[in-house]
C-alpha cells in the first residue's frame, strides 16, 4: 500500500505494538501528527507540557511495563530538549525510540530555522541512532530501532526524519513485531565453574541489578537463595524486583545503602553479580571494594565484564538462562553460620534504625511519611521519584510488592525526571501511581502538572519540601563546613496554590496526621493531587559512605559527624 | 605500556567513523593513529587503530567497539601481524649531506619522488619502528616538513578478519 512517510511512521509504530506515544508537535513533524490525527482510534499521543516531559514519560511508561517508551519531538529545540531523557534512559539501559522531524534534505548544514544535527549531539547517548534520508528505508529503520532498543542490554534509539522524507510516498507493507535478537548462551564449562564457585562460597550474596530487574528474576533468585541458604542485595536499579518483605533480601547496598546489605556484602566471600555495573555509587572506593569476596558476575554487556571492577569469573551470555542453568544444577545446601551472621546484621540495623527515628523529634520525619505510605497504597502501586534525598529514603523506605513498580533515574540522576515519568508510569501500567519528589526537583519540571491535569492522570505528588537542595546540603554539612552555598531555595511558592492554579488538587501535611488524612484524599481523588510535605531542612539520609570512602567508613549516625 | 594495533570492519556508511571516534572521546581512550579506507567489499570500510595502554585498557576499547552497531568485528592483531606506515618527508637538499641522504634511501629501501636544488621529498614504507629510526637520521639534515600514515595491519598466511 502506498503512503507519505509520516503514514508509514505511524502504521509501523502501530505494528511494532505501540498504543501510546508522547510528544510535542512543530513545524517539522507537522506531517507525522497528521498521520496521528489520521489514526487516533488506533494510537493514543499523550501531548505533554515541554519535550523533556515527553522523553521522561516514555521513560517512565517503558519502566513499568517493559515495554518500548516512545516520544516525538520536532527539529532543533524540540529535538535538543529531548536529549536529557534520552541520556537518563541510556543510563539506566531503558529501551526508548525517540522519533524527531528535522528540515528537508535540502536544507540540511545550512544553519535552517529549527535546524540541529541531533544524530551528532545524541550519538554518545543512545545504543544507536538513524538519520533517514529515504522514504523506503523509513521502515524497517524504525523495526530496526525497535530491535536494537530492546534486544541484549536495552536502551535508547533516536531516529531524525527529514520533512521531505515525511512526504514522499514508499510502499508500505505491515510485518511482525521485531523479536528481541537471541543471546549467547553461556558454555556448560562456563556453568560448571559457576557452579563450583557457588558450591565453594561459605558465604554467598547474591547481587542483583537493573538487567536482573528487568528480566523479572527476582522470584527466581529468592527461590535460589532459599535453596543454598544465600542472601540476596541489589543495586538502585534492582529495587522493586524482590518483596522488601523476603526475608532473604537485604535491601539495597552502596553509599545509601541498607547497613546490613552493604556489611553482608562486605562479609561475603562470594558476590553473584546479576545484571549489575559496578556503578561507582554502589562499590564507593573500587580499591577497597569487596576485598574478601570472589565476584561472579554474569551480563549480556560484554563490555561490564572487568569495567569498573576485576571479577574473578566472568560470563558474557543470556542472564536469564545462565542464572536459571546455574540454579537448576546447583545443590541445596545449608550455611548455619552464614545465616547466623546475616541475621546479627539485621539486628544491628533494626537497632541503628530505631535509635535513629527515637532521635529524630521532628513533626514529620521522612520515615514517617514512607510508613503511612506503605501502610496505605494500594497493591501494584508504582512509586516514581525524583532525584536527591527524598528518592534515597524512597529506596530505603519505600516498600514494593511487585517487580517494575520503582521508576527513576538511577545513572543519570536527572532531577525533574519524576513527574513526567510518573505520567509516563501510569499511562503505562494503569496503576495508581506516586510521585515522590523535593521542592528542587519538582521545581524543574513541574508544568508537567498541567499535563496530568488535561487527561485527568491520577498521580499523586508527594512533595517533600525542605525549602532546600537537601542532598547537596548534606554534602555541604558533611564536608563543605556548613558553607550552604546556593542551596537554600528560599522561595515563596505556595505549591498548595500552584497545584490549584493547574487545576489539581493541593493539600498541605506538617503533621504525621496530616500526611496520613491527606494522603487518604489524595488516593481518592481519581485525578491529580499535590501534598505539600513540609519536613525539616536538616534531615539527613543515612546511612552514608562517605565519597570515595568505603564500607568501612559508613556513617550511620547524625551525632558522629554534624 | 604496549602499543596496541586494533582492526575494526565498519560497515560503509554514513557518520560511522564518527561513531567510533565518539566513543573513543567518551570513554576516555585515547588513539595514537588511525587508518580508515576501502576494502575489498563496498559494503566495508576498515579502520586500523593504534593505542598505548595496558591489556585491561584495550579489552575494554575492544569490547565497547563491538557495542556499536555499524561494526561488525573488531580484532586485536597479534604481534607477527604484517604492519605498514608509509610516510612523505621533505629534507633539505644541500651539497654537503646529499650523498648521505641518497644512501639512507638505498638503505632504508626508500624512494626519493620529488627533487629540487633545495630540497627532497622521499617516500617510505615500513613497520613503524623503521619510520621512526629514519626519521631520526634524517633529522640532522634538516626536516622541513613530514606526513605519516597511521598503521595499516593484516595477517600473514591465509587467515582473514572476517573468516576469523
């Protein structure tokens, strides 16, 4: 069948399984939301209030569903405002197919209106990215882009298509959806070895990441660690993959870590490294890092064997299937004294935990607010979050109860990340959905609320507000002798006022009563709701490796360093 | 430190060397010389890169060019790889060192291709360390001015890098 290539654009979206994008419309991709408007009964577009909010969205919807996020964006400053979320979702391994108009053929390297070379600027952040200059290769470039974003290790795909492409017709013939390319499979020697490490191990810890996350392997490796008496960490990325409720799963490790996770860490003698990278958040000192553990490390990225850290074993293949060979083979076994050792490790927490909340007398202190949150979401809920110290007692505090239920920017660290991906989320999952955010964060993105307020999106803004930048505050406290430079917002917005000015709903909360009635209101609001959640500006997340230090500096008390 | 020699196949499109020189300034690796050009497919380009550094260092130049998607394989070649540079340098042309420079040539095999009263332009080809010693004899002469390649490397016997 003939058709112009925004049509084609749109129909292969349609076959490669899409049914939401988002995006922001303009003069080079006029043609594409044509062919929008044309299929509407078949696609939905989630117009968004600024592109970044697009990219974060796709983001976001790709994070909760597993699915391939997509957004589209005009030439030059539409294309350009999509390159931080395309950065955060390349860091985080997110498959994502950003689409973007630019000037026609002709006037291309002619410094045109809205011209900008974004297949040079996003060449460092994406997996891989396509100028079209053809109308008959538009299509099986963007199958092509579908495979590349969610095949091995996934991630971000841009593809720049000039205007005159848009327009010229080509035959369009719909195909299958694009498989995920296979994997190698690991050896049965590299298995065996595997095996013999693990069987060897007097004190296993079993390491999960983003990819592990991502592949839905966390029932898989608790019934693992229940089978060889091992326990189980993850990373940033691998929140939300086990039940904080598992009593094999120690939570996060690294510089924000859970005391008993990164010590149990420290204390094994044998990491299995699923899908992890090694970030430098996660090791802190690399020198110091693990010194008395072998490390198995098993991904489909080549390239994360040896990067960061020296393994011992190595296994570049198909996690999914190598961890389940591995699994299936490995004899049951009991390690008494393993356990034992663990088990005192989560005491000593429980015990650093509760003498730091006996301590902290503040009306409404950040753990507080995670228990009246868990207490009250209901199943399924996605919690996303924004960047700084509200998104650490997010990954400390927050509690999951299923896998993809935790968006946001881990490698990137992008602030301004959570709204829209939370729009994004709950597009995506049909959730109820969260957003955990601080008035810095909130603050960059936050006419995103306008978005959530045109489709009635039922996300609920949990606004941590210190009136400071406190992640960046605490680091001046620890290390910068109190000198709070450029971290006090001191600004007078009412965000009860502001939600109401987007036509949300704003509630304010001083008081753990307060959270808790608002919160109440909020999840029955069947639309968007901001609460204002005034907390101190001195609280600190802990514990805490110091930059560059390792565990064996960990901070685990205010008093020891304020 | 080593001197490293990587043989990356490409395919033959458009902004593909700036892939792989993007990643190179990304990563933070740095490229002593290299080499693109034809080979003997059009659908192909090969790209020789040389590199000082550790084994650890170049595992990973090797392993993150085999991320991107245009290349289709990358080789570190091996110590008794055939390797070439070919350089132009210019010496000054004078009566009192002419005879010396012409038998550097003989001697290094190399070719004299432009000559004037004031100056030669000799052409050469060699592994690199025979650029660089001639280099150094012809210094005392005078340089005026040089152009040297980066490597260009294949295997000896029947052994290709795609058949590999």
């Amino acid at each position: 069948m003939k058709m112009t290539g925004a049509e084609i654009i749109v129909n292969t979206l349609i076959e490669q399984g899409v049914t939401d994008v988002f995006g922001y419309p303009g003069g080079q991709v006029l043609n594409i939301y044509d062919a929008l408007y044309k299929y509407q009964d078949k696609i939905n577009h989630v117009l968004t209030a600024h592109e970044q909010g697009a990219s974060h969205a796709a983001d976001g919807y790709s994070r909760a569903t597993g699915k391939v996020g997509v957004c589209i964006a005009t030439s030059g400053p539409g294309a350009t405002n999509l390159v931080t979320g395309i950065a955060t979702a390349m860091l985080d391994s997110v498959p994502m197919v950003a689409i973007t108009g630019n000037v026609p053929c002709s006037l291309i390297g002619k410094d045109s209106f809205q011209e900008v070379d974004i297949t040079g600027i996003t060449m460092p952040i994406t997996k891989h990215n396509y100028f079209v200059s053809s109308v008959d290769d538009l299509a099986d470039t963007i199958r092509e882009a579908f495979s590349i974003a969610k095949s091995g290790r996934p991630g971000p795909v841009l593809i720049d298509v000039p205007k005159d492409v848009q327009i010229a017709t080509a035959e369009y013939v719909p195909q299958a959806v694009v498989e995920k390319a296979p994997l190698p499979k690991a050896s049965d020697e590299e298995i065996a070895e595997a095996i013999r490490m693990i069987s060897e191990a007097k004190r296993p810890y079993l390491y999960i990441g983003g990819g592990a996350a991502g592949l839905g392997m966390g029932a898989d490796v608790v019934a693992f660690a229940e089978k060889i008496d091992a326990y189980i960490g993850c990373t940033f990325m691998g929140l939300s993959a086990i039940s904080d409720k598992c009593p094999r799963f120690l939570g996060m490790q690294g510089m924000h870590g859970h005391y008993a996770s990164s010590m149990a860490q420290k204390e094994a003698d044998l990491i299995v490294a699923l899908g992890v990278r090694f970030s430098d958040r996660a090791t802190g000192n690399v020198q110091k890092y693990a010194r008395g553990a072998k490390i198995l490390q098993i991904d489909p990225d080549y390239a994360e064997i040896n990067k960061n850290v020296q393994v011992d074993f190595g296994i570049c293949a198909d996690l999914g299937d190598t961890f389940a060979r591995i699994a299936s083979a490995c004899e049951a076994t009991t390690r008494p004294a393993w356990c034992e050792q663990v088990e005192a490790l989560k005491e000593k927490e429980k015990q650093i935990d509760a003498e730091a909340e006996r301590r902290n007398k503040a009306p409404l202190p950040p753990h507080a607010v995670f228990d009246i949150i868990n207490e009250k979401k209901p199943a399924g809920t996605v919690i996303a979050t924004d960047v700084g110290q509200h998104q650490m007692w997010t990954a400390q505090y927050a509690s999951f109860d299923r896998p993809r239920r935790f968006v946001s920017s881990g490698g990137l660290g992008t602030m301004g990340f959570g709204l829209g991906a939370a729009i994004g989320a709950q597009v995506g999952s049909n959730s109820p959905t969260v957003l955990i955010t601080g008035d810095g964060s909130f603050g960059m993105n936050l006419h995103e609320l306008a978005t959530a307020v045109s489709y009635n999106i039922p996300v609920v803004v949990v606004l941590m507000n210190n009136g400071v930048l406190g992640m960046v505050r605490q680091w001046q406290t620890l290390f910068f002798g109190r000198r709070y430079s450029n971290t006090v917002l001191a600004r007078k917005t009412d965000f009860v006022k502001l939600a109401e000015a987007f036509g949300a709903i704003g509630l304010r909360a001083t008081t753990r009563e307060e959270f808790a009635s608002a919160f109440d209101t909020a999840l029955v609001a069947n639309g968007p709701v901001v609460i204002d959640t005034l907390i101190d500006q001195d609280e600190f997340v802990l514990p805490m490796l110091p930059p560059g230090g390792s565990i064996d500096d960990i901070i685990t008390a205010k008093e020891e360093q304020a | 430190m080593n001197t490293f020699h990587i043989a990356v196949y490409v395919e033959n499109k458009y902004g593909v060397l700036t892939r792989v020189t993007s990643m190179f300034t990304r990563r933070g690796f740095n490229i002593d010389a290299l080499t693109v050009g034809e080979t003997e497919s059009p659908a192909y380009s090969r790209i020789t890169i040389t590199l000082t550094g550790d084994a650890h260092l170049c595992e990973q130049v090797v392993s993150q060019l085999h991320k991107l998607h245009n290349v289709k394989k990358v080789e570190m070649m091996e110590s008794e790889t055939i390797k070439r540079v070919l350089m132009l340098i210019k010496v000054r042309n004078a009566a009192d060192t002419r005879a010396d420079i012409l038998s550097a040539v003989e001697v290094y095999r190399a070719k004299v291709i432009d000559y004037t009263a004031d100056a030669m332009c000799i052409e050469i080809t060699g592994e690199p360390t025979k650029i660089d010693a001639f280099i150094k004899l012809m210094m005392p002469f005078g340089v005026l001015e040089m152009c040297r390649t980066g490597v260009v490397a294949l295997d000896r016997g029947e052994k290709t890098l795609l058949g590999h």
